[in-house]
C-alpha cells in the first residue's frame, strides 16, 4: 500500500530542493525525517513537512503499518515562475526568474 502527499508552489528553485530530496530517497521514514532535521537547508524543512504529511495520511490507512514505511518515490517539478526585472547597464534590463516547485512524496511498506 503506498501513501501520498503533495505540495504544490513552494518558493524554492527545483534545483535545490532536489539536492535535498536525493538524500533521502530510498531511505525508511524515521531515517529520512532523522537526516532531514539536521540538514542545514531551506529544502531540508519544506521535504520534512511534506515526509510527515504522507505518514500522517499513511496513518489514515488502517491496512498500512506506518512503522515498516519507505520513501519510495520523491520528485521535484518545476513550478510557476515570478518574472521581475532588474536594471542593467545603459538603460538596459534583465529578466530574473524566482523559480518555485511542485514536490510529491510517495511512501510505501517494506
């Protein structure tokens, strides 16, 4: 049985989020929130809330023991981006992108 949790336009850059992400991917549950907690990144924190999410909906499910559960998947998509402009040298500008991301989290039983 798997379980599921999703977050959808965190201000986070994919790419950030995804070196966190790759930590803990295939690792059990209480290893995973374990190496999430001590890991000084802004993506470390946003991962943890969304691992705990997919136990607690894990939890939910009577048929799943939320003891033996695994990260089986955990993606990182790329989201809406905020387009701004900075000024740049002889009146000209340039474009800055404040990328966001789509994180989803798939657990599953030993």
């Amino acid at each position: 049985m798997e379980a599921k949790a999703v977050v959808k336009n965190i201000r986070i850059s994919p790419q950030k989020a995804r070196l966190v992400a790759d930590m803990i991917r295939g690792k059990q549950v209480d290893n995973a929130l374990n190496t999430l907690k001590f890991t000084p990144k802004k993506g470390a924190r946003i991962i943890r809330k969304v691992v705990e999410s997919a136990v607690a909906n894990a939890s939910q499910n009577e048929a799943i023991d939320v003891d033996t559960l695994f990260v089986k998947k955990i993606f990182i998509d790329g989201g809406p981006m905020l387009k701004r402009i900075r000024p740049r040298a002889m009146g000209r500008a340039s474009r800055i992108l404040k990328r966001s991301s789509h994180i989803t989290v798939v657990l599953d039983e030993m």
